[in-house]
C-alpha cells in the first residue's frame, strides 16, 4: 500500500513513540495524536506542520506550532530523516594550513555568523578544520549524512572535486574554483587593494613598502594585484625589493619578515607600509615599535580584513573593513536555497569592502 509522505511521517513518529513507552513504561514525549487531538486536527495536518511539506493553513500551522512550543513536543529527528531524505545536518570544512583555524580572528567571525543563521533555520552544524587539505574531513562529513557543506578558505582542485561525487550542495567562502556552477561568497579583494594605493598616494606617501600573504590564496593574490595596478596607472615607481611574500598571513611572520628586511627598509626611507591582512601589519607594527619608530608620524600603516585586533592595539590600524558577518549569514542562507532546491538561484554580488581610517596613517 503506498502511503503519501505525511502518513509515512506519522506512521514513523507513532512506531518510535510507542516503543519508547514500551520501552520505559510511559510515554517520554507527547505523541503526534495527542498534538492532533488537543489543535482538532488531523495526525496528517501535524505531520505536515512538523516537516514543513505540504499546505496548511496559516491559522492551522499557528495553533499547532504554538501547541509544540507550549507542550515541548520534540519530533524525532531520525524519524524525520527517513521521510524527508533530509537531516537538517550541515557541514562547515575550514582549510588553512597554519594554526589559529576555528579561533583566527577572520574566519571565526564566518563561522559564529554562519552558527547563528543555522540556528534560526533550526539546522544542526558539524564543524571542522583540516590544515593539509586532506580528504579525511569530506569523509567525515559524508558520515554524518549532512544536506550540504560550506568550505571556507583555499582549496585544492582535488578536495573539490572529491566533495563534487557526492552530489552534495555546497558553498564556497573567500575561496575560488574554476568549477562551473561553484557558489561563491566574496569580498571584492582587488578594489580594496587600490582604495589602500589610492588613500596612501593621496596623503603623500610614494615610498610604500608591502608584505604581501600567500599568493596562492585568492584574496591575498587580489589585494596584491589591485594595490599594484593602481600604483603603476598612476604612474607611480614600484620596486621588486618593496614587495615580499610571506609563506603564512601571520602575526609571528609579519614580525620575523619585519625584523629581518629592517635595514633595507630603514636605507630606502619606505615612509609607509601595506600589508594584504591585519595580522600580518600587527605583527610588522610591533617590531617597529621595538624599534621606537613612531607611527605614523615615521611610518604609516595599513592592514586589511578589520579584525578586532585592529581597532584594539595602540596605535589602532588603518585597515580595509571585510563583512565577516555578512560572508557567513550569505553563506548559509544560500546552501539553504540550493538544499531546498530554489529556482534560479543567483551567484551572490561581491561584498563591497570599506576603508577604515585609525591612528596608524593619521
């Protein structure tokens, strides 16, 4: 006999609930035919208010939603799971390669927005980091049974491409691919890299030093090429010797790249410094003002991301704002369409990014 979704829904809640009193001797939940009977429906109109499948009224829905909050009903998830092929389960997988990963100060901005838009749209979220890009955490992840994944950071073709045999939707956070059809959550990285060479050319400064992060990763890559694309359309002299690359976006490399190019720095009179992300400059920052310089009267400088370390130390950096929180409430809501299997779901408009000025250009 074949049985519409919401009978097998309810034939499933009502199995799981008469076992448990069987189980236990009395019923540990109030069962979905109590539900009914207390809103004057039938088991079928709970069953559709409870998976969200099908139409009911709004006053229905209401009244039997408001009668589940008050009575603490708890549907059984598994249960759910069997009808639906759905688990509400998703999975956020962080690459990078150096640690802080879940507490660095840009990507656990993402992850607590992302927590907070899942919560709201009573989903569940598996996380984890990975610093070798392995597939061990993908594995992980498909373990779990999850609706759809958001990958955060650089990846590897391969990990993409191992993740895309599963048919799992996914998102893709300050990340690129050449994939088609790949979603992407960005920040307009280029543009902020020329608001820094503009603002810095425009209040004097023509000798600018900069530590460029790994330019494997997109938006270090981006802030790098922005910053020097305006520089040489204005017709202004860079030098290879004013530009480094940095292995890691650290604070502790910012300061040992600092240290160790400080006489070159200090013989060319640089009067400013870029770095492609606020750790980085922070680092740089401290050896300088070990070095007593004054900043920003001898040296002026910029970072970028706007984490709140940037507004914290003394002197306060100048930096490019990225909405964090923008980028993981973005992230989520759109895995949530491409689940839900919305139509014409459109790829996201870059985030604009915001040039904040502080006490180290000013």
């Amino acid at each position: 006999m074949w049985l519409t979704q919401d009978k097998q829904l309810s034939v499933i809640l009502d199995m799981w609930e008469r076992s448990h009193t069987k189980k236990w001797g009395y019923s540990m939940d109030l069962t979905i035919k109590e539900i009914a009977l207390r809103a004057g429906v039938s088991k079928s109109t709970v069953s559709r208010v409870i998976s969200g499948k099908g139409y009911t009224s709004l006053e229905v829905r209401d009244k039997v939603l408001q009668l589940i909050e008050e009575l603490q009903y708890k549907p059984n998830a598994v249960a759910r799971a069997m009808v639906s092929q759905r688990t509400h389960n998703i999975g956020v997988l962080i690459y990078r390669q150096h640690h802080p990963i879940a507490s660095h100060p840009f990507y656990g901005k993402i992850l607590d927005a992302i927590l907070m838009t899942a919560a709201k749209l009573n989903y569940s979220v598996f996380v984890t980091t990975d610093h070798d890009m392995s597939l061990r955490s993908a594995d992980f992840m498909m373990e779990k049974r999850v609706d759809g994944l958001i990958l955060i950071s650089r990846l590897q073709q391969n990990v993409i491409d191992y993740i895309a045999n599963f048919g799992v939707p996914y998102v893709m956070v300050n990340g690129s691919t050449d994939v088609d059809g790949v979603m992407h959550i960005v920040n307009q990285d280029e543009e902020g890299g020329r608001m820094v060479a503009e603002y810095l050319t425009d209040v004097g400064h023509r000798q600018i030093f900069v530590i460029a992060g790994p330019q494997t990763h997109r938006s270090h890559n981006l802030r790098l090429k922005g910053f020097k694309n305006y520089m040489s359309e204005m017709g202004y002299t860079i030098l290879t010797s004013s530009i480094l690359q940095a292995s890691t976006s650290t604070f502790g490399e910012g300061y040992e790249l600092m240290r160790t190019h400080w006489e070159q720095f200090r013989a060319v009179g640089f009067t400013a410094l870029f770095a492609t992300n606020d750790m980085i400059a922070l680092g740089a920052m401290k050896f300088m003002l070990e070095q007593s310089i004054r900043i920003p009267e001898q040296v002026a400088v910029v970072g970028f991301d706007d984490i709140d370390f940037a507004a914290m130390f003394s002197p306060s950096l100048t930096t490019v704002r990225v909405n964090t929180e923008e980028m993981g409430t973005q992230a989520f809501s759109l895995l949530d369409k491409l689940i839900r299997q919305e139509a014409n779901i459109e790829n996201p408009k870059q985030l604009v990014p915001r040039l904040i000025v502080r006490q180290s250009t000013q």
